[in-house]
C-alpha cells in the first residue's frame, strides 16, 4: 500500500487528504501521545513541544489539508492532559 498523493497548484507534491491518509495519521500522532503522555523521553533530545512544532512544519509543508491533522493534534494532546504547545499554531482545533 502507497500513499495517496496530490499535487499542489506550483506543482508540489502532496499526502492527499483521503480517508485512508487521515487514518494512518490519526493512528501515528495517537501512538506518539501515549508515548509523551507516559514521560518517553525524545532519541534526539527534543522536547515534545519542540518535536511537535518541528511536526506541524512538516504536516504543512506536506499535507493537502494539514489544518485538519494539526487539529487533531491539538484536541487530542488536551484530551490527554498535556500541556499547551509553546508558540502553538493559530488552527481551528474544531475538526479533531
């Protein structure tokens, strides 16, 4: 199984936002979650805050629809209790 691309308007490539895209996301930030939730400690030493700002630059700069997946994001960090983001992104987190 692949990913489902599109493309931007300049010609970029992008993650389309399918189902089946949002779906694995949803299922890779849920997985991190748990892990900042139960204290894991980053390989490369960045705090959890810095590695999910480093993350929404990324779903930005790769994603048809990142505002969705950074809303998810968001919702469900507050769901599980963790602390606001530093610098956190200005998203409409009505869509997680």
């Amino acid at each position: 199984m692949g990913v489902d691309i599109t493309f931007a308007d300049d010609g970029t490539e992008l993650i389309a936002d399918t189902p089946a895209e949002r779906a694995a996301a949803f299922d890779a930030y849920d997985g991190a979650i748990a892990m900042e939730k139960r204290g894991h400690v980053n390989s490369d030493g960045r705090s959890w805050n810095d590695r999910w700002l480093g993350d929404f630059a990324g779903i930005r700069a790769s994603s048809e629809n990142p505002d969705v997946l950074i809303a998810y994001i968001v919702s469900h960090r507050r769901a599980a209790g963790l602390p606001e983001l530093e610098q956190e992104p200005h998203v409409d987190d009505a869509h997680g």
